[in-house]
C-alpha cells in the first residue's frame, strides 16, 4: 500500500449496523426517565456522538438529565444492547486485505472501550485489530477527538506519521475528529449519515459501499 501505514475505524455504522440495538436502548432509557419516545428518524441521530451530547442535542435534556440517561441506556446496553447489531457485509474482506497489505489496524469508537472490546470479540473481528480503543465510562475520555488521539498515542504515531493515518467513519463526528487530531478522513454512506454531511465536513473522499471502499484500498496498492 502506497499511502497509509495507520488506519483507524470507528465502529457504529462503519463496521456493525447497530441501530437496533442503540435505539431499542434509547427508547428503554426515555421510558425510564418518564420520556416520550420520539420518530425513528431523531433515534438515528444517536448513532455516532457521545451518549450525553445525543440526549441533549437530540431530545433538549440537560446535562444532569442526559447522565442519567445515558445509565439507564447502559443497564440494558451491557447484556442485551450490545449484541443487536450486524457485521456490515464484506468488512472482514476489507479488514483482511489491510493486514495483507501490512497495515496497522486500530479502533476509535465513541462507544465504551470495554463494550466495543466485547463486540469485536463476539463477531470475531478483534483478531484484525492491532488497537482498541474507546471512550471511558467515568466521562474521561469522551470525545471523538480523545478517542482518535488515545489511538494514535497506543499506535506511537509521532506528529511526523500523521500524513501516513487515515480515519474511517460514518458521521461528521469522525470526520470532524480527525481534522482536529491532524489526520485524514474517508467517509462512509453505508452507515447513518445524512446527505453531504460528510463533504461538508471535510471527508477527503467518500463511499458509498464496502466493496468501494476495498475498491479504494487496492487502487492505492497498483
């Protein structure tokens, strides 16, 4: 592979479609808040930023309401929640390809590190990762940017290998990112983003498929 040494992937929307299982989870927590359950369409919205963030952006809690939110969403993430979701067809493809290639492989998910470490494991993808990380449940590291750089430090990525780094997600959060953390990214259509928000973000390029995406991958090698 010509350009990048270092890939990184976000998980929700780019490697599982985990929308059952983060909605089925937002809705157990607005019942348990008292809540009205709101349209499929603003229960998608929750796919990609941090937990508190959607519930504030997303139904106008404030920040106390949306921590309690975001734990009562996790008492029925931690056993049930968390294996709703499905692999993305032709991802392993992807992910095999990359370390044939000799790349190195790592998460950066605003999920709980310690939850996108079990899903990994469930569907038999961690095999391919080099690094795993996420965000903490003590609200540390809570953002896609201390997310991308809590990678890249795991990596030994030094400011000097940032132009070999790409990141991969499916919302203006990754893109956005990686931007901060002095890296690129391509963006995903197969995930849950609207409509040019990856563009408009500053996606160096998109896809619209995984096939494309490996597509990308191997015109980079030739």
């Amino acid at each position: 592979m010509k350009k990048w040494d270092y890939i990184l992937f976000d998980l929700d929307g780019t490697i599982t479609d985990s929308r059952e299982g983060i909605t089925n989870c937002i809705k157990y927590a607005l019942r348990e808040m008292g809540r009205p359950i709101p349209e499929e369409e603003v229960l998608l919205r929750f796919i990609g930023p941090p937990l508190v963030q959607g519930f504030e952006e997303n139904i106008g809690m404030n920040q106390e309401d949306a921590v309690q939110a975001t734990a009562k969403y996790r008492e029925r993430y931690h056993d049930i929640g968390l294996f709703e979701a499905d692999v993305y067809e032709g991802v392993d493809a992807v992910f095999s390809y990359l370390k044939e290639q000799g790349v190195k492989i790592a998460l950066a998910t605003s999920k709980p590190e310690e939850f996108a470490v079990r899903i990994l494991e469930h569907f038999h993808l961690a095999q391919y990762f080099d690094v795993m990380a996420g965000a903490t449940l003590d609200g540390e590291r809570n953002t896609k940017e201390a997310v991308i750089r809590e990678s890249l430090r795991r990596l030994c990525v030094t400011d000097d290998k940032k132009e070999k780094v790409l990141m991969i997600g499916d919302r203006k959060y990754d893109i956005l990112g990686a931007k901060s953390c002095g890296i690129a990214a391509l963006g995903v259509y197969y995930g849950f983003a609207e409509e040019g928000e990856l563009e408009e973000a500053g996606a160096l390029t998109t896809v619209q498929t995984t096939g494309q995406l490996l597509d990308y991958f191997r015109t980079l090698a030739e």
